[in-house]
C-alpha cells in the first residue's frame, strides 16, 4: 500500500496512479474476421437442372447525356439457385415464407461440422445423426437456437455442374449425386436440438437421388430455414463464431439469392 505522505504530494500521486491505471487498462475487442460463405451471381452459377438459370442483360453502360458514367442491368433467376435460402414454405404448407422468417433464424450463433473425409468416396453419403453426436462427444452440445452447417467438401467441384451435381443435362434429375442430410440427421437437429437454421455446401438439403426430399420435409415442417451451396466452410472454426444470412426479402417467396457471412470474434 502507498503511503502518500504529506496534502500537497497526495492529491499527484492519486492522480498519476488513476492515470497509470487507465493507460494499462485492457484494450478493447479486436476487429472480427469476416468470411464470405457465398458464391458470386453470374453466367457459371449453378441452378438446380429444371430451373432458369442467373441471367445479367445491360440497360446500359458508358457515359450518360450528362458525362458523367452510368451503369444498370437487369436480372433474373429462379428462386433456388447459387447460395440461397430454402424458406421453410418451400417443402411445408402454412409455414415460414422467406419475407416471415424471424431475423434470430437467420442472425445466430453458428457451429461448423465437417464430414468432408466420409463423403469423397461417397457422393450419395447421407449426414447421420451419428455425425452430429461424434461432433458433439468432441465439442461441447448443439445449443439451442444455432445455426449448424455442415462441410462436405462439395464447394471445390463448384462451377463444374457435372462434378457438382453429377449431370450437366438440362432437365436431368435423374443423375443428381450429391450429399445431404438424412431424415434421422434432420429430426435430431429439430426435434432434440431445437437450431435456428441449417446449411450445407452441395446443391439441397436432400441428397442428390432423394424422390421423397425428407430432410427438407423435416426441416420445414419445423419452421427451420435451409442454407445451400455455400462456401468457404473450411476456414471456420468449429464453434465461436457467428452467421449472418440475409436473404433478397421475396414477399411470400419459398426461396431467395442468399448473402450469408460468418463473423469471427
């Protein structure tokens, strides 16, 4: 303890001790890390094979009567394609359209499960509620009110459409290999662990031979959004950081172009 002695030095020392207190004080929180889970909108995007593709037509561009430089284009596309959302309503009557789902679906806390070591060999490999259950013996529970994607690896055959999703034939679903998640995987996520919103890097939900699409069921019955074809999901963490999915606000859409980010603290 200081002594501070006499009047006349008490009121400096006090003063330097508060100031050297504030010039150690801890610093504030570091700038995030914020990584990109989406893929660009352009001419290679890849859509589901009976759907209309991305398409960018110029209104104009170059200088405008003024001098000045103008650019505007028009665009259009089917609802599922590229990184988008699969709105609850899209596989379940009287739920969730894209403009009524909550923001806290879409803004929460996200964890990373990686399957990409099962699925190389595999292209029909379907993610089990085994999956999740090793994840979680490793990694603490799924808590409540994530949002959980899942790493397949299928991001690296992107914009091959025939590696991606195994034909490149318009119109073609009868050849469609890709991952997704098993109706036992879904019901697990729903049911047992109540998140907010799911996402994958391969084109559906539903692995790419499904005819009864029962994952999506699951997941929209739930009210439980889906993410697809995204991105970089190698350079998250497991856990620890935060997705922020905001899709094009379609009113009564079943679907939307998706701007989906992570932010790592």
């Amino acid at each position: 303890m200081l002594a501070l002695g006499s009047r006349r030095y008490g009121l400096a020392a006090v003063v330097l001790i508060l100031a050297g207190a504030c010039t150690h004080a801890s610093p504030g929180p570091e700038t995030p890390r914020w990584v990109d889970l989406t893929h660009p909108f352009d001419e290679t995007t890849i859509y589901w094979p009976t759907s209309k593709p991305f398409a960018l037509s110029t209104v104009h561009k170059g200088p405008a009567g003024g001098g000045y430089w103008y650019e505007a284009n028009n665009f259009e596309a089917a609802e599922h394609g590229g990184t988008h959302i699969d709105a609850p309503v899209h596989f379940a009557k009287d739920r969730w359209a894209v403009d009524a789902i909550p923001l806290d679906r879409l803004i929460a806390p996200g964890i990373r499960v990686d399957v990409s070591g099962r699925v190389q060999d595999n292209a029909d490999y379907l993610i089990s509620r085994a999956d999740f259950i090793e994840w979680e013996a490793r990694h603490g529970r799924i808590e409540a009110g994530s949002i959980v994607l899942v790493r397949t690896g299928w991001e690296a055959r992107w914009p091959d459409k025939k590696r991606y999703l195994g034909t490149d034939t318009t119109g073609d679903t009868a050849n469609l290999h890709f991952p997704g998640f098993h109706e036992d995987a879904a019901r697990f996520l729903t049911q047992e662990r109540n998140v907010a919103a799911v996402g994958l890097d391969t084109a559906s939900l539903d692995f790419g031979q499904s005819t009864e699409f029962k994952a999506h069921r699951v997941f929209g019955a739930a009210n439980v959004p889906g993410f697809e074809n995204l991105t970089q999901l190698g350079t998250l963490p497991v856990r620890g950081f935060r997705v922020i999915a905001l899709p094009m606000k379609i009113g009564g859409g079943s679907g939307a172009p998706l701007r989906i980010i992570a932010e790592i603290p």
